[in-house]
C-alpha cells in the first residue's frame, strides 16, 4: 500500500493510494542449480530489454541490461555445465558474442574506444573473422590513433567484402586522420626543435651578460684603472667604467644629469642610458 497523491479543495481533502495485490499461493520456486530453461529466458529477456533501451538512446540503462544478461550467461552453476548438451553450450557462447558485440556498440556511441576495444576483443575471442567485430575493433583502434592496425584490418575487410560502403568509407577516413596527425606531430616536433633553440640561445645570451658582468666587475675593483684627472683625456676603458667606479667609491665628478633613457630589454640584461654634461 503505498500514498499515491492527493489534493486538497477549499472545504475537502483526497488522498488516494496504490494497492498491489501479492500473490501468496503461486510463489516463485527458488531457481534450481540444474535449471538451464529458467536462466535461459531470463537472459533472452535481459538481452531484449536491452536492445529495446539502445533503440531508445538509452545506453547507460542498456548497458545495465546487457551486464545482467552476461552475468547469468558467465556465472552457470558447475552442476549445470556438467549436464549441458553441446547444442545449448554453443547457443550459450553465440548469445554471449552477440552481448559483447552489443556492448562495443556502445562504447563506440559514447566514444569510449578502449571499453568497446575490450568488448570486442572477447567476442572476436569466440568468432576471430566476424565481420562486425572486426569492422568495429577498426573503428576503435582508429580512434585511439592507432591508424596503421586500423588500416590493415579495415583492407583485409575490403578484400572480403569489397562493395560494402561503411568499410570504404572508413578506409577514407583512417588515412585522411593519419595524414593529420602526422602533419600535426611534425609541427608539435618543430615547435618543440624551435623552444630548444631559442632556449640554448637565451642560456648562451645569459652566459655572455653574466661573464662580461663578472669581468668588468673585477675590472672595477681593481685598482689598475685611473679615474682622477681630466675626464677628457680618459682612455675608452676608463669613460667606460668611470661612473660605476665613481658610485662604488663614493667619488663624483663636476657633472650634472640631463635624462635617464628607460630599460630597453628584459631585466636580466636590461640597461639605461644617463646623459651628462659638465657644470
């Protein structure tokens, strides 16, 4: 008994319920280990139902079906195989392909290439040149980008059955993706060949900022270098280095600053330019 809905009026209320009626006289036997007739329709039902929800779009609530399905087929009690006949045995593995098949099927809808490339890998296990799953396995294996298996299998498929349309076109398909990917992985290898130069040459530009760095600043600190006397007659070197020596030990010269440029590259090897002139 279970409250179905209700409403209510200005002066009255209805609550109406859903009655079930149970059946307590023909109750369902429980399902013996040597009952094949009993798991054989409950798999046929699964089987269809499932069937009827891919014709429906409903993949998640078919796949559900098709795994009940499977796990009545693969789960036969021990008792059961041993009593088997060879004809219910094989009626068993066909249906079991057909499952497999149908969850490829699946999997490729929803483009989940490696699930359908296992589905298909079982039933190709019990039937290796069945066509759908070949022509399916192709499908997989092109879209995960493995184009050269794809090929061979979608060409094998062609010689046997050479008019059939699906199998050109994808044959088509496979080799203009091939040729993309390739064109693309010869890009991504120039950008990565180009992001190695420009690496190796901005290590080597570093390398030079920082030596002359390091070789004039030992020069500074020498005292090799005169700075005290006539500016004018200062040697290249010495107009040079004057103002970092003058700022290092304190001295300043008669000049006045007219401008500073701003930095004019990164910060790594940025510089400035001061214009001075004498007082």
């Amino acid at each position: 008994l279970q409250k179905k809905y209700h409403y209510a009026s200005s002066q009255e209320e209805f609550l109406f319920y859903q009655i079930e009626l149970a059946d307590f006289v023909h109750l369902d036997e429980p399902l013996s280990n040597t009952d094949f007739d009993k798991r054989w329709q409950m798999i046929q039902t699964a089987h269809f139902e499932g069937n009827e929800c891919f014709q429906q779009k409903d993949y998640e609530k078919s796949r559900k079906k098709y795994a009940r399905a499977y796990g009545i087929l693969t789960s036969f009690p021990k008792e059961l195989k041993e009593i088997m006949t060879q004809e219910q045995v094989s009626t068993c593995k066909e249906r079991e392909k057909l499952i497999c098949l149908n969850q490829s099927l699946i999997a490729i809808k929803e483009q989940k290439w490696e699930e359908g490339l296992q589905q298909v890998e079982i039933a190709l296990g019990m039937d290796p040149y069945n066509l759908k799953g070949l022509f399916r396995k192709a499908v997989c294996l092109m879209m995960g980008q493995d184009f050269e298996q794809a090929l061979k299998i979608l060409d094998d498929l062609h010689q046997r059955v050479p008019l059939d349309l699906d199998v050109q076109q994808n044959i088509q398909m496979c080799k203009s993706l091939r040729k993309k990917f390739k064109q693309k992985e010869k890009r991504i290898y120039e950008q990565m060949i180009n992001n190695h130069h420009e690496e190796a040459n901005k290590d080597e530009r570093e390398k030079k900022v920082q030596m002359k760095m390091e070789k004039n600043q030992k020069y500074f600190e020498s005292d090799d270098v005169e700075i005290f006397g006539n500016f004018d007659k200062f040697s290249s070197k010495q107009k040079e280095v004057v103002s970092m020596k003058d700022l290092q030990k304190g001295i300043v010269l008669d000049l006045s600053l007219i401008h500073i440029s701003e930095p004019t590259r990164q910060a790594e090897i940025s510089y400035a330019v001061f214009c001075l002139k004498k007082k």
